[in-house]
C-alpha cells in the first residue's frame, strides 16, 4: 500500500466555550455519550453548567468520545 492510503485519525478538543464576558468557569453537568461510543457531528454531547445557566454543546465533529473531564 502506498502512503496516500493510509490516514490516521485526528484528535477534535471539545474546549469549554466562553459564553459570556464575565465567565471563569463551567462545570461538566452531563455526558451524554460514554467514554468509548461513536458519536457524529451535531449530536448532543454534554450539557455545561456556568453561575447563570446550562448549556447543551454539541460534537463538533464525527468520531469517538474519549472523556477527559468526569461530570462535576
């Protein structure tokens, strides 16, 4: 095989987002898919907490979840 037909899989963070000019800080409220599943891109990930709401992120691309950051 040549070296064209190899790909190797690329790694997508999922970075708490700044949702606000005053936000430090969220909290992981919920995954939403487990450590290991597949998940595709726009499919609820995890819901987010701040001092003023919650906020549901969405992949932002296809592939496997792998948890960094436990709930809480």
């Amino acid at each position: 095989m040549s070296a064209e037909s190899f790909t190797t899989p690329t790694n997508t963070p999922v970075l708490m987002p700044k949702l606000g000019q005053a936000m430090t800080e969220g909290t992981v409220l919920q995954w939403h898919r487990r450590d290991g599943e597949r998940v595709e891109q726009g499919q609820l990930l995890l819901t987010i907490e701040t001092d003023k709401a919650t906020f549901d992120i969405e992949a932002p691309a296809s592939g496997v979840v792998h948890i960094l950051v436990p709930e809480g």
